[in-house]
C-alpha cells in the first residue's frame, strides 16, 4: 500500500470514528426524544394500563385509561380503577382549553357498572394539565405517578386535612414535586412483535422516600414508550404499565367538550349549584384559591355561607373556618373584612337530632 493510500485510509478512518462517535446515544438523549415526539406532534391519544400485583398474585393497583391531546390545553383523560386497595382512581378530565371539568365515577356495588359522582366545573380555567407538563410526567414517571398525582393533588384541595398526611402513598407523587432522572443507562435491545425496542434504565429521585427504580422500553423508530416496569422504594414487587401511542391523530371536537359532558352524564342541576357565588367561594376557601374568593365576594357571595365538608353526616363548616384549614391567611383576611363572623361556631352533626 502506497503512502497515499495509507493517508487516505487514514483520514477514512477518522471520519468512519467520528460519525460513529456522532451516533452514539445516551439514555438521556432517549428521554428526551421520546419527549419530544409527543411535544411536537399536534395531537396525540394514548391507551394505557398499569398493575402491581403482590407475592401472592393480589392485585394492589389497577389501572386502565385514555389519555388525548389536542395543541397544549385541550386534553382528555379517562381512568379507571384502584390505587394500592384504598383510594378509588375512576375519573375524567376535560379541557376545551378555556373551561375545566372533572367528573368522579362511582362504581356500583352490585355491578360494574359506573356512575357518575361529584363534579368539580371551573369555568374559565383551563384546568392543572397542559401538554408539555402532561408528556414529561408520563415518559420519566410513567403514567400511574401522572393519576396518583391528580388523584392526590385533588384531595389536598378539595379535603384540608390531608395536606399534612404525607405517605399516604408508598411513593410521594404531586404535579408540583420536583423530580430527576438519575443513573440512566441503555441496556441491551429487546424484541416485541419483530420491532426493536430500546431498554432504558434509571432511578427516579423525588427527595424522600429513596429512588424508585425503573426500566423502560421505547420503540426505537417513534421513540414511544412501549412498556415500563417501576418499583417504588421500600416495595419488591413492581408496577407493570403498557401503552399504545397514535401521533397526530384525528380527534373529534366534541371529545373536548366540557358541556356536552355535563348533558351526557345528567350533571346540569350540580353544576348550576357549583356556579353560584356562594358554592365558589366555598370551593375557593376549601382549596385556598385566592383568585377565585375574590371572584365570589364581588359576585355577591355570602361570606357566613355554609357546607358540609364530606358528605353527610358533618358538621356545616363557613369559608371561614374552611380558609383556616386551608391555611390561606389573605382569604381569611379577606372574608373578615368582607363580614364574616369570627365567632361562628360549627353547627351540630346533620344526624344529631
């Protein structure tokens, strides 16, 4: 071989190792394209399943939904299910980016069949998800920190009293709880159906609890999670979740419908309650909504109006006492000035006679 051709070999070489160097990814870069996929699509749906089954085949956690969104405020989302034997996950959530409804589903006893509970309607407010905030949560946490977080988050704000019950869940989980990835690495490809998958494999770090462990699988064309398997800290059995992704699908308008959802499921009188000034400042006091008691007061609410904290029986509760428990000082202050009564007692039990 000439020296020309050693030379030109070499340079060959270099280039060959430098784009070679160029292609090698990290498990980050997978991360974030499979983040990016959902982010730059202009709607999306995605049909989902999560279980955790004990030692001895129990099932602790069960989960099924949809998930669609179209641009970065209209969303659908749909489960139904259990989380961890205790706290019931049958909802919906719909945005038409302007307007936010939830609705909880309520199976019946006797059957499977699911009927509609409280609704909780905000209008002119698109509601606590949007699109880039939504797909985060479900490539890095998995879709079952997504429900567990607005199942938790709701509770916080619709019931004061657990705000300061952490741990409820072996695993923290709020839509306003910082996480990282940490320790990710790419594992050997797998398999499924005769496509490549990429296997990820990383550590989840809230701040408490210690890591919580996850292994992921993403399609290695669309970079979509296909399948993810987490074990949360101090647990040895894993939460199995599955997903079938549709990018830029065809979404029908009406799926974003806040009001048709109200007619179809025969929530008309509930919600025309959930209007009235007085039931918003009530909810404003509940979940320490600032905004929305200064709405009720100058709408003409009654700042002495009352309201059962659960369902009956309890006792009927001011906005007053509600803010307290909130721990919302400005709404306290702004419903003594606005004439609530400091020294209102709490009424008697609704079944004592």
């Amino acid at each position: 071989m000439s020296k020309k051709q050693i030379f030109l070999a070499l340079i060959i070489g270099i280039q060959l190792s430098g784009v070679k160097l160029s292609a090698v990814e990290s498990a980050d870069d997978l991360l974030h394209k499979s983040e990016d996929a959902l982010v730059k699509a202009q709607s999306f749906s995605v049909e989902y399943s999560a279980e955790l089954r004990s030692g001895s085949e129990q099932v602790w956690l069960a989960l099924q939904g949809k998930l669609s969104f179209k641009g970065d405020d209209h969303y659908f989302l749909t489960n139904v299910g259990n989380m961890f034997l205790v706290f019931p996950a049958n909802n919906i959530w719909v945005s038409d980016g302007k307007n936010f409804l939830e609705i909880k589903l309520w199976r019946n006893q006797e059957s499977e069949l699911i009927q509609s509970g409280v609704a909780d309607w905000d209008p002119g407010r698109p509601g606590p998800l949007s699109k880039q905030q939504c797909v985060k949560r479900i490539v890095r946490d998995g879709f079952t920190f997504l429900v567990a977080a607005l199942v938790f988050d709701n509770m916080n704000k619709t019931k004061p009293m657990f705000k300061s019950r952490p741990g409820l869940l072996p695993y923290s989980a709020s839509l306003e709880q910082p996480s990282s990835v940490t320790n990710a690495q790419i594992l050997a490809d797998d398999s499924i159906s005769g496509k490549v998958i990429r296997h990820i494999n990383y550590g989840i770090d809230r701040g408490t609890n210690g890591l919580e462990k996850v292994d992921l699988w993403l399609d290695a064309k669309s970079f979509l999670p296909i399948k993810r398997v987490t074990v949360p800290p101090h647990m040895s059995e894993g939460i199995t979740e599955n997903y079938s992704f549709v990018l830029n699908a065809k979404l029908n308008p009406s799926l974003f419908d806040a009001k048709r959802l109200i007619h179809e499921q025969k929530l008309e009188q509930q919600i025309a309650e959930a209007e009235k000034p007085d039931s918003r400042l009530l909810k404003a006091a509940t979940g320490g909504d600032e905004a929305l008691a200064i709405e009720a007061l100058k709408a003409g609410a009654n700042p002495n109006a009352r309201t059962l904290l659960f369902e009956q029986p309890g006792p009927n509760l001011t906005s007053l006492m509600l803010a307290s428990m909130s721990g919302n000082l400005k709404i306290v202050e702004r419903l003594v000035k606005a004439g609530a009564e400091v020294n209102a007692a709490c009424s008697q039990w609704s079944n004592t006679t």
